[in-house]
C-alpha cells in the first residue's frame, strides 16, 4: 500500500514501521507524519475536502442563484483558490482538480454519485449505505471505490433529490420514489426499514434516448418484429409491454411510443415521469404522495379517471401495478384505441393474471368470466421482454390476445425468441416468427397499412 493510501486511510505511521521503498515519504510534511510515533495522520484528503467545503458554504452567498450553474461553479472556483492559499496547502495538479471537482459536486450537484451519473456505460447505481456503492455496466453489477462520509451525508443527497420534486422521506415515510431532471428513476430506503443505512438506486436513462434502431442494433428485436409492432401502434391497437425487473419495459415503452403520430394528443400517466416522449402534443402527469398529515395523495387510479376527461388521443400508463388496471381497461373498451402500458410478469399468459388480479384490487365484485371478458376485448397485443442471463436485454414473445373460448383468453404467439446456445458467455438467438397472421391483421389493413407475408414468416427461410 503506498504512503498516501495508508495517510488517507488514517493509518499510524512510526518510525519503528519499515517502508518500502516506493513508501518512502519524498517530502517534509510526509516525513514529519511518519515520525509522529502515536498521532493519527492529519489532514487526510476527507478531512481536507469536509474542512474546505463547509468553509466556502461559510462563505457564499445563501441567496445565490444556484441554477446559474456556471457562474457558481466560477465563483466556487475563486473562493477556493484563495482559501488554499490562505491555509498554504500545496497540492498537485491532479489533486487539486479533484478536490474542485468533488467539492463543487457536494455544492451543485450529487456529491460522490456524480462522477457516476456522468458515465455514460453505467445504467444503474445502489448505494447500500455510505461505505458500499455498486453499479450496473454491460448488465453485470460490480463494485466501486466511491464512498460517502456517513449516513448523514448519503441522506443530504437524497434530501437534495426529492425536495425539489416536493417529495420527503422521513421516519414517517422512509422510503420514496423520485426521479432525476433527466428522467432517471430513483428509489430510496432509510432506517429504520434499512439496516445497512440510508439506500438510494437510481436507474439512469440514456442521455440520447434509445431509437428504435438502436434496438435492433444490440439485437433486442428484430426488424420484421419492429416494422410490425410499429405498424399495431399507428393501427391503434391497444398493447402491454411485460417483463421482470429491470428487463427494459420502460425503453421499450419509449420507442414504441415514437411511433405514434405527431398530431395526435398523448396523456402519459407515471408515478415519477420517466418516459421521454418527442411529440409535441404531450401532457405528463405525475401521482402524488400523501403530505406529512397523510392526506392529499393522488393515485394512479385517480389520474387515470381523471385523464378521461382531457379529450386523449393516447392514454399511456407508465406502469400498471393496481387497482388502476380497471379504469384502464375500460378506457381502452370505450374509444381510446391505441393505449400503452407496462406490467411486471413472466410471461404473456401470466400477464393476463396480473391484470385479472389487479383488477380484483379495485373492490369490484365482479366475476371472473367479466373482468376476462374485459381483457380480451381491450388488448391486442402483448409485447414481453426478458433478461438474459448475460445482461441483455431482449423482446422474447410477441402474442395476440384473440378473444374468449369459454372461460379462456386465447392467446397466439406471433414472434418468440429461439436461442441457439450461448458463445462467450452472450446469449445466440433471434425472434423469429411463427408463421401465423394475427386475427387483427384487418384493422391495421383498415388503417391503410400493408404488410407483406414474409414478415410473419409465410414464404421465408430461416
């Protein structure tokens, strides 16, 4: 371990300790720490930082301007050049941008996350308490050597995420969902439900936003499968995108959402805004937590009645995961064609009993063979994605929904995924088709729209 690893580690240093050689202090200060036999080293690059920081926030004006970032960024700029050289601290270069650049974070931005946030390869960040920060690249989850002072200090960066949206997280709500400004979703958990500490995720978005193409680029669908869902969203077909966790429902949402005409007028319903749509006829709604009396709270359910009322072209729920799934489906029963939504299953079939349970969720009393009768007359189509066990991402099933036999939903699978083997360590497969024209094929058709047979694989070889 080198010299100032171990000084920043506030390791003791005695003279009775050998040094290696490529320890050995190379300038006075260092050597004076080395012969201190008892002391504790001082000024670490923590204690440093922390002593400097407090002092410009001494310092500045509290009724600046924050947002102009580049001014205060200028201005933190000067005042910490001058208070190193009031201190006579000499620093290097590197060391010295550093400890600009992690101070200015702590100041205006979201203090050791930043530098996270900026990297565009890292798609997901859990902090699991101050001294355990992991991250999600290539979809394999891997340590970092980023670390928060305390508790204290994780909870003021999460305090600086969710005020601004008029959101708290206290001993009495200790757990929030919140977003970024660039739409990337956060979550966080404090004690008492942790026990590890104050936990924040956040699921970034993509500073470009993910185009259809980019989708067939890393091999998530193919472009048969996408000429063809692109083709449901303008024939106005009403669809669910399922999938686990973290699987890319929200994304996918997002691009099939960019198929919609640009004329027409979109509700988005979210409980924190993620999706990114690019028309320019789109209103955003967002639910709200109760406040700290425990009233005042909006829900989905809410939103949802309530977007009826706003003469929707497209009523688009970012995620369906209650009671709301009734009203929703009955919009899409009562001429609001071509809604979106997302729902956490396994598969299409489990899809559908989600929906059956969320429904039941509502109160209703209603019989089963109804609320079936609802599906099946509002979806069709069902889009699922999955995870593949070497972290891509991938659309594995796209099934019609055709009606009732019965006391059945019949369901038809269009595409689905065949995976080949795995080759170093990547999953090989495509979406192929089944061969089968969905029975819907006439109101997309109605809508002007053609498709030739070899998109559902009628005269093609594979």
């Amino acid at each position: 371990m080198s010299l100032l690893r171990r000084i920043e580690k506030n390791q003791e240093l005695t003279i009775d300790q050998p040094l290696e050689q490529s320890e050995r202090p190379t300038r006075l200060e260092d050597l004076r720490r080395v012969r201190t036999p008892a002391a504790p080293a001082r000024d670490t690059f923590q204690d440093l930082k922390t002593r400097i920081h407090n002092k410009l926030l001494a310092e500045l004006d509290p009724k600046m301007d924050v947002s102009q970032t580049e001014e205060v960024r200028k201005t933190i700029e000067e005042m910490y050049n001058a208070l190193l050289e009031q201190e006579n601290l000499i620093l290097g270069k590197a060391d010295k941008q550093r400890l600009l650049e992690q101070i200015i974070a702590e100041i205006l931005g979201y203090g050791p996350i930043e530098p996270l946030l900026g990297d565009d390869s890292i798609t997901e960040i859990m902090v699991n308490g101050p001294r355990a920060v992991y991250i999600e690249r290539m979809g394999r989850i891997e340590p970092t050597d980023v670390r928060f002072e305390n508790d204290d200090h994780v909870l003021r960066i999460i305090d600086r995420i969710v005020a601004p949206l008029g959101r708290r997280i206290d001993e009495s709500q200790p757990y929030v969902d919140a977003r970024l400004p660039d739409g990337s979703r956060i979550n966080a958990v404090i004690p008492p439900l942790s026990l590890v500490g104050p936990v924040l995720t956040v699921r970034k978005f993509a500073r470009i936003p993910i185009t259809a193409q980019t989708l067939v680029e890393i091999g998530s669908i193919t472009p048969e499968a996408l000429e063809f869902c692109k083709a449901c969203v303008q024939a106005r077909l009403n669809m669910v995108i399922s999938g686990g966790t973290g699987s890319g429902k929200t994304t996918t949402l997002n691009v099939m959402s960019a198929f919609i005409p640009k004329d027409e007028r979109i509700i988005t319903l979210e409980p924190a805004a993620e999706l990114q749509l690019q028309q320019p006829h789109v209103v955003t709604l967002e639910t709200r937590p109760p406040n700290v009396e425990g009233k005042g709270e909006i829900t989905m359910r809410q939103l949802v009645i309530n977007s009826l009322r706003m003469r929707p072209d497209r009523i688009i729920v970012g995620e369906c995961r209650g009671p709301e799934a009734l009203d929703m489906l009955q919009a899409m029963n009562t001429g609001h064609d071509g809604s979106m939504t997302t729902a956490h299953s396994n598969s299409p079939r489990d899809t559908l009993a989600r929906l059956e349970t969320m429904v039941l969720m509502a109160g209703m009393d209603l019989p089963l063979r109804a609320i079936r009768e609802q599906i099946a007359s509002a979806l069709h189509l069902i889009m699922h994605q999955e995870r593949m066990r070497d972290g891509t991402r991938k659309i594995t099933k796209i099934t019609e929904v055709q009606g009732m036999e019965g006391d059945v939903i019949v369901m038809q699978d269009l595409f689905q995924f065949e995976q080949q083997g795995i080759e170093a360590g990547k999953v090989v497969g495509r979406l192929r088709p089944t061969g089968i024209r969905p029975k819907f094929i006439e109101i997309i058709e109605a809508a002007n729209i053609h498709l030739p047979p070899t998109i559902f694989g009628v005269g093609r070889r594979f």
